[in-house]
C-alpha cells in the first residue's frame, strides 16, 4: 500500500489583503466597539479603526456599564480628518457627572456630516456646545430627550437638510423660532416630537425651505376641562409638500396656505380647526385617523386634488362622515378603510343611512378600493354593498378578515361577500 500523502493547508489571510478604503468601508457596517476590537487581529489591523468615518456609540438596553467610557478613550485615538455620522445613545446607565459635549465638539472640528445624539441618562438637561450649532459640513442633526436646545444668537448651520428634535427641552420660543427662520437656509425636513414639559409655549415654523413636516404631540390634559393651554403651532412652510400631524394635546394649530403640499396626515383626538384642515385642500394623498368629530370637520372641506385617500376609524361613527368626504373628493381613485386599530372593546355602534345620491368619485373616478382586517357587522356589509354596487369603474376591491376569526367564520365570510353584486363587471375581488 502505497503511503498516505499529507497535504499541508496553509490558511490565508485574504481580508488583510484588502486594501484599506475597502477594510475601512467594512467596518463603517458595524458598531464602533466591534470596530475597534478588530485592532488585536494583527499590525495590519492595529490602527485601521482609527480612520472609519462612521462611530456609533449605544448603551445596552439591559447592560449595567455604560458605554461612555469607551466613547471618551476611542474619540482620543480616532484621527479621520473627516466624520460622516457621530450615532451616540446613552442611556440611564451613564454618569451624570460627565461632560457628553466632549465628543460632539471632537467631530464638529472635523466637519460631521450627520450627527444623532439621545441623551437619557437620570440627571437634568445638558446643554451641547455652541460650536455644534455652526458646523458648515453637517447635513443632518438629531436630537433627543435630555438635551437643552439652546440656540446661540450666532448659530448659522448653511448645509443642514434634516433636523429631528424629539422630546428635548428648549432654552425659549424665541431662539428656536429664531434658528430655524435664520440659521437654516437649506433645512428640508423637520422633525419634532413634543412633551409636556418640554419648555415651549409657540412653535414657529417658518422656513420657506422646508418640504417635509412631521409633527407628533400626543399627551393629555390633566384637566379635562381645560382646553386651550396657550401652546400653539404656527406654521409659514410655502414650499411644503408633505405634512404629517399627530396631535392629541388639544393645542392650537395655525397655517398659511401650502400651496405645494402633496401628502398629508393627520391623528387628532378633537377638531384640530378650520383652517389647518382648509390648508389640506390641494392635498393629492391624504390619512385621516381621527375621531368622528374630526372626520365631520373634514367632510366639509372640498378635496378637489384628492388622488388617493386612508381612513384609520378608531373608535368613531365613521360610515355616514366618509360619505360627505367622498362627495367633496372627485378626483378619488384609490380608497383605502384601515380598520387595524379599532378598538374592538369599545362600544361604539356604527350608523349607515344608504345616502339619496352618489359621490361623483365612485360612478366616474374610483379604482381601487381595499378594506383592511373588515369586521363582518351589518352596517359594515351594507357600505362595502354601496361601495361595490356605485363604483362603476373599479378595477380592483381587496378584503383582508379580522385575524380574530377562525378559518371556517372567514370561509363562510368569504363566501357571502363573493356574492354582493358589482356594477363593474370586470372588476376583481381579493381576499387576503
């Protein structure tokens, strides 16, 4: 027999290989402290992190030690001349005797493009340093919870595009007013997320740049009576194209006209007035989760762009509103009835009254209704008979069931509802 040859295996070392943009590239994909692990593979490895423009710093959600520490030692060794993102989360866990502007103001000298900074450790709000506010590189800014916006009178950031402020407290009205009508002549999207403490009575927007605005300010009262608690929202965006409002506080809105604006939605829990919902008007998509107040306010607005339209019921005698909307949307061509959120514990009862005319959208306009997680009640077969009985050039109707019932219940669901009559005879029922 002859003898066994051994071949022996050299393992090679192909990643170290790579050249440095490209190991650089691979490690701007993971976190920072994976990152700078990579150090003790080998020389080659020993100072390759130093130079990734990426570093994402963020406490465990279950961890005892902060990242902090790490965070103060790695910006020391970290020389890239240029940073796109500075990603930091520090949470309960981190001193509260510590200076976190440190670490903003290292990446602001070397012109960031993107920073995102939560700050919930258990001590008050902090300021960040004023050097934050004029960095001409940075592009995007995110700021959230424990952060004490103050915006100094020489703030000027001429390349920010984005800006999310999320439950921060703010120095006054004045110098977010201030900063935002001013200092950020390219600002396209704002984002802010409002809390009851949070330090500001009237936010202005007024930025001719902006063309996405996203708005959230969803607490309650204590007082149930009190109603107007002299916080407003003003707003002068004529270049505004999309605008998202989710507002259960009862504060006032005031808008000027929007000219320009395509998509809108809206979550109120009480008539959020007149004239922010007149400025919906030229809207081409539109979301309404809303109360039956609120969708009544909104059926007598005349949607004369309305392309494509959502309604999340809730909890509200939602049938004959949506009617009145419908008949005020003639250019309608995509309906949509999102019932996912309906409490269904709630004793609400539905009303349907078969109208004595017919929305000009479903006999000329409509195309595509869906219905989801439909509740198999009479008031609700009834409209989705009205529905598919008027629409005369429906293309598509799709029906997703309650998760709630059982296959047999929405076998038998199914069935009764292949059986409603459709005035578009080449129409398409859909189940899913």
């Amino acid at each position: 027999m002859s003898e066994a040859k051994v071949e022996e295996r050299v393992c090679e070392d192909r990643i170290s290989e790579l050249p440095d943009d490209l190991i650089v590239a691979i490690l701007s994909l993971i976190p920072t402290k994976d990152a700078v692990a990579t150090m003790f593979m080998s020389k080659r490895w020993l100072s390759i992190w130093t130079i990734v423009p990426i570093l994402d710093y963020k406490d465990e959600k279950e961890g005892r030690n902060s990242v902090w520490s790490f965070l103060h030692k790695s910006l020391q060794y970290h020389k890239a001349p240029l940073v796109d993102t500075l990603a930091v989360l520090l949470g309960s866990q981190c001193p509260t005797d510590v200076d976190v502007g440190k670490c903003v103001a290292n990446v602001v000298d070397r012109r960031v493009r993107e920073i995102i900074f939560e700050l919930v450790w258990s001590a008050d709000p902090t300021r960040l340093p004023n050097s934050l506010y004029s960095c001409e590189s940075l592009r995007e800014l995110s700021l959230s919870h424990k952060i004490l916006v103050d915006f100094p009178y020489s703030s000027c950031l001429p390349s920010l595009k984005k800006l999310e402020l999320s439950s921060v407290v703010y120095k006054d009205d004045d110098s977010l007013r201030r900063f935002l009508s001013i200092s950020c002549p390219a600002l396209k999207a704002l984002f802010v997320t409002r809390k009851k403490d949070d330090n500001l009575k009237t936010l202005t927007v007024k930025v001719p740049s902006l063309w996405c605005l996203l708005y959230h300010n969803c607490f309650m009262n204590n007082d149930v009576e009190e109603e107007d608690n002299g916080r407003c929202l003003v707003i002068d965006t004529p270049a505004l194209e999309e605008f998202h409002v989710m507002d259960t506080s009862r504060d006032y809105c005031s808008t000027n006209h929007m000219p320009c604006l395509k998509g809108a939605y809206l979550s109120s829990n009480s008539c959020p007035g007149e004239k922010l919902l007149r400025s919906f008007s030229s809207v081409l998509s539109l979301e309404l989760c809303l109360n039956h107040e609120t969708l009544v306010c909104c059926s007598t607005v005349n949607f004369s762009r309305l392309v494509k339209l959502i309604i999340d019921p809730e909890d509200s005698d939602w049938l004959e509103p949506l009617m009145l909307l419908l008949g005020n949307a003639p250019k309608l061509r995509n309906l949509t009835v999102d019932d996912a959120y309906r409490d269904r514990y709630e004793d609400v009862l539905l009303t349907w009254n078969q109208p004595n005319y017919v929305p000009g959208c479903l006999s000329s306009t409509l195309e595509i209704f869906e219905w989801i997680e439909y509740e198999d009640g009479e008031e609700e077969e009834e409209f989705l008979t009205y529905i598919l009985a008027h629409s005369k050039h429906l293309t598509t109707a799709t029906i997703s069931l309650r998760p709630s019932y059982d296959l047999q219940e929405q076998g038998l669901i199914i069935e009764e509802l292949k059986d409603i009559p459709r005035v578009s005879t080449s129409s398409q029922l859909l189940f899913r």
